[in-house]
C-alpha cells in the first residue's frame, strides 16, 4: 500500500513515521530544500511557504511539544529558539531515518481521483504523475495570509505589509509603525521593534487575554496547568469559576483594565495570547495600545474616537486562511475555514485521506500532529476501523455547536480544540490512552505523577500499538530536563524548604489536611458541648460547621495547591 505525504513540517515527519511503523510504503513531497516546515527559518524563500521570525521563541515549553518517544535535551531552554526547534526536528528525523523518505524541491500541482480505481493522481510540477493509494495532507494553516478590508486604505502612502512579510526588524529604525491586530504574531512583532522604531501602536478591536509564558515558581506556564488534576476541575467547576479563577491570576501580572486590553470575552472564549515583555514594554512607553481602526490618510491612522497617530508602515496582523486548492474538491472541501472533517482529520465520505495539524490547539500542534498520524496510519493499514458516514457527520455537527456555545462568533473559532481532552479522544481510539485505574492499583506513585503532574505527550506511549519501553522513564525525568537549562549557580537551600519531588507535596498538603480536619473536630466538639441546652438538635449544629470547615479546607487546598504544582516539576 502506498502513502502519499504532502509536507515534510513538524505534521509531515510524524506521519512519515506512523506509515513506517504500520508497515506501509511512503513518500513525502516538499516543496522546499530541507525539512521543517514554518520552522526552516528562510527569510528570502517566503515564496514556498511561511517561515518564523529571526527573534521567535516558541510559545509551549520542549516538554509539551515534544514528540511521544523522542524527549528533547536536557540542556535546551525551556521555550526554545526556533534555531533549537528546527535542530530538535532535524534530530527526530535522524534518528528514525525520515528524510529518506522526502523528495526535496518537489512541488505537488494537482491531486485528484482515479474514478476507476480510486487512487489518488498526484501531478508533481516537473510533470510526473505518480499514483497512491493513500493521502496525507500535512501542509498547515499558516501558508496563505489574510487581508482585512479597511477605510480608505488606498489613500495611505506609507508602506503597507502583513505580519506574514516580517522576517527581522531591520528597515523599521525609526519609523512610526501601527499594527493591526492582537495576536501573537501582532505582540512578537511590536516587542521586536519597540526599542528601535520612533513609536509602535497596537490597534484591537476587541482586546485579549494577555498570557505568560513563565508561571509560579519560574516555571514553565503549560507544564503547570496541563495536567489531568487541571482537567478533572475544568470538567468539574462551574465554567464561571474557572475563568474568574484564571483572569484573576492575569490580573495579578497585569490588570488589563488600566492598560486597556480587557476584551469581551471570557478568558476560555478564545486563544489566549502569549507574551511575556508586553507589560513592561507598554509601561515603558515603548508600545501603545488603541482602538479599532476607523480610517486613514496619507501618513497616519485614525481610530474610532477621532485620535490619530502618524504611520510609516502599517502592518495587518489580521490572521491566515486555509485550505487545499492544488486538490481537488471532491477530495477535501474546506471553504470559508469550515472544516467537515471527522475529528479533524477524516472527510466524513473518506478512509484514505487524512488531514494532519490542521488544528489550533491551546497547546502545542507537534503532539497532535502526531497522534492524529498515528490514528490515520492505522485506519490505512486496516487496523482500526471508522465508523459509518452518518455518525461521522454527527460527530462534526456535534463540535461546531460545542465550539459555538464556547468561543465568541468568529470565523478563526472554526479548528480550537483543548489539548488534553482531544489528545484522550484519539488516544482512546488508538489503544493508547493511559489505564489511569490500572495504575492507581499498581503503581500509585507513578499515578500521583501522571494525575498531578504534566501532561507530557510520552504518557500515550505507555501503552497500547507501537509503545515505547523509554516513556516510564521519560515521565518521570520531565523534571530534570525542565530545571537542568534553568539553574547554572548551585544555591544553599535549607533541607525543609528543598521542592521538586512528589513527596514535597504530600507533605505540604497532608499538613493542610491534618490542620484544617483538627479545627472541624474541635469545633464541631465545641459545638456538641454547647447544644445540650439548645433547642436545635445537636446535628444540625455538628453538620454545619462541618460543610462550612470542608468548603474553608477546600478552597484553601485550591489556592495552594497553585503552590504546590511546582513541587510535581
């Protein structure tokens, strides 16, 4: 059986690699000299598709991005530089002899259908046509820019680009530039050239959630909150609570009222933004945050509420757009971002065509990409089966009104998936969901580690097709590999104050218990004494204040416990 991947990227490898490991016959065609994707930095090739900036840092730590079986250095930063991420790829595909499998500068034209076979013609631009069996499309969603619409744009004379064109801040020395949008690419843009552009101003329309990347502790933000304790409670609490519980830890950094970036929403209504300099660089004065555009003239913007600012270059941060056009549409039909696709990855009349990483997770896209790779792998060599049409098309019925009741009305809410819940959906499909229960039993203290600790991607490689020996281990040394790039100057700690290990946590939490239970029982008896002449029987007063101390127990176990998660890591 043979496999046809388009796109040698951080989605393409891996689903190079799932094909290999079921057994089936792949080749990979990309489009450019080498492998990686937006992460092949090449500044002057933005022709063949989108590339990172020269200042990017990866916004999930190397331990939530990474792939399943292969843990980055320890001596990495945590928030790698994209010369570290492409390098961290290159090693991957090394090491499970990938790039053999890739035919470099080969630029896929036309895939269509054979209507008496049902193979897949792909036309290459060289013009060859090949024939497959299978289709993996691993192209992304970050190839193809999108332009807004705006006021008399075309009486501006400034320089005009999108975020898409920014490659380095050389050539903005000096000049007044305003940017259009709030997203991550908006905020890496402005903060790259704060400190040499004459002015830099932000314009949104409906503001955002400002996230960081360093958490408590110094510790990375996702290998805190990406944990199964995290997800349970998510599940569990009213999702009121939960987003009252995360922008009030926004508002400890920075209160998004004063600098005018609180938006709307609910902070689990959209894509948070992450950036860790904004706040400085906006009380320094370096970056300005406005209003929506209304309109321009030759050299300035001017914003709803009159107030103008000068503008050399005008930057549209406004987003990309995505689809397939060199196939046809009778294969994949994605119009308008819409995306009926099984789970994301399956055209609901299809089991030969797979769509990897078109997807937009809070969380990092390399582990999904993968485990979506390794599900459709299975589904091409015949080893797990989808269900019929019909429950396909409810399924994807069922996620556009679940992202509808959740996210606020916008046409980039149309791929958002949460990383834990979709990463167990697929696993559960696969066979390699971790047997949580087994290991309560078993293994309590590696189920402790697993429950409390982050979610990394080698916990779907304990079990289940293609498990890997080293994912025990691997779990367990998260810790080191975090820390190890961090701490280059030994310090004397005293020993009661030492953090890192499970025990540290229950000790901290035993003791909250032992403390909080021993002030229930004392009053509840204080409460027994003092009854026997109330007319109340003595129950009621024993059972309430054992509501109240449990619930006082839990909230104080609830805030501390934010404390506590930089003992698990």
């Amino acid at each position: 059986m043979r496999v046809c991947v388009v796109g040698a990227g951080a989605s393409g490898l891996p689903a190079i690699k799932a094909c290999l490991e079921e057994g089936l016959d792949v080749v990979c065609f990309e489009k450019s000299a080498d492998i990686g994707g937006l992460w092949n930095y090449r500044p002057n090739q933005k022709s063949i598709g989108g590339t990172v900036m020269e200042s990017t840092v990866v916004n999930t730590s190397k331990e939530m991005m990474a792939y399943s079986d292969f843990p980055p250095p320890a001596e990495y930063a945590n928030f790698m530089h994209h010369t570290k991420v492409i390098e961290y790829i290159k090693d991957y595909a090394k090491h499970y002899g990938l790039v053999e499998k890739i035919r470099f500068n080969t630029t896929v034209k036309r895939i269509s259908r054979n209507a008496d076979d049902g193979k897949y013609l792909v036309s290459l631009e060289s013009g060859e046509i090949e024939e497959f069996d299978k289709l993996m499309l691993c192209t992304g969603h970050h190839a193809q820019p999108s332009y807004p619409e705006l006021k008399n744009l075309d009486k501006f004379k400034g320089q005009v680009k999108h975020a898409y064109d920014y490659t380095n801040p050389s050539g903005y020395e000096g000049k007044d530039v305003f940017l259009l949008g709030i997203g991550n690419s908006a905020l890496d843009i402005a903060v790259d050239i704060a400190k040499i552009a004459k002015s830099v101003t932000i314009s949104t329309r409906r503001g955002t959630w400002i996230f960081n990347r360093v958490s408590q502790g110094g510790m990375p933000y996702d290998v805190q909150l990406f944990s199964r304790y995290y997800d349970v409670l998510l599940k569990t609490v009213p999702w009121t609570l939960a987003n009252d519980f995360m922008e009030h830890r926004l508002q400890q950094r920075m209160d998004h009222d004063i600098y005018g970036l609180r938006p709307d929403h609910r902070f689990f209504q959209q894509h948070p933004t992450v950036n860790d300099a904004l706040a400085n660089l906006l009380c320094a004065g370096y970056i300005t945050v406005t209003e929506d555009i209304d309109t321009f003239t030759e050299d300035s913007v001017i914003v709803k509420g009159g107030r103008e600012f000068k503008c050399d270059v005008f930057v549209t941060c406004t987003g990309y757009t995505f689809d397939f056009p060199f196939v046809d549409s009778e294969i994949v039909d994605i119009k308008n971002q819409q995306v009926p696709l099984y789970k994301y990855v399956f055209p609901t009349n299809s089991d030969s065509v797979a769509v990897i990483g078109l997807i937009q997770p809070i969380g990092s896209i390399a582990p999904i990409s993968e485990i979506q790779s390794r599900w459709a792998a299975r589904v091409f060599a015949g080893r797990c089966a989808l269900p019929s049409s019909k429950q396909q098309i409810l399924d994807v019925v069922q996620k556009k009104e679940d992202m509808k009741r959740r996210y606020f009305d916008s046409i980039k809410h149309t791929i958002q998936v949460d990383y834990m819940t979709y990463m167990d959906e697929i696993a559960e499909i696969i066979g390699c969901l971790p047997p949580m229960k087994q290991y309560l039993m078993s293994h309590p203290r590696f189920w402790m580690k697993l429950f409390m600790g982050p979610n990394v991607p080698y916990v779907y490689r304990l079990v289940g097709p293609h498990a890997w020996d080293g994912a025990e281990q691997a779990i367990w040394t998260v810790p080191e590999r975090v820390k190890k790039p961090l701490k280059n100057r030994q310090c004397r700690t005293r020993k009661h104050k030492k953090r890192g290990t499970t025990d540290e946590y229950f000790r901290y939490a035993t003791q909250k218990v032992i403390a909080t239970n021993i002030s229930i029982l004392f009053c509840s008896g204080l409460l027994l004494y003092c009854s026997a002449t109330a007319t109340l029987p003595p129950a009621i007063y024993f059972l309430s204040f054992f509501l109240f101390f449990t619930l006082y127990g839990a909230t104080l176990m609830w805030f501390d416990l934010q404390y506590d998660m930089t003992t698990i890591i």
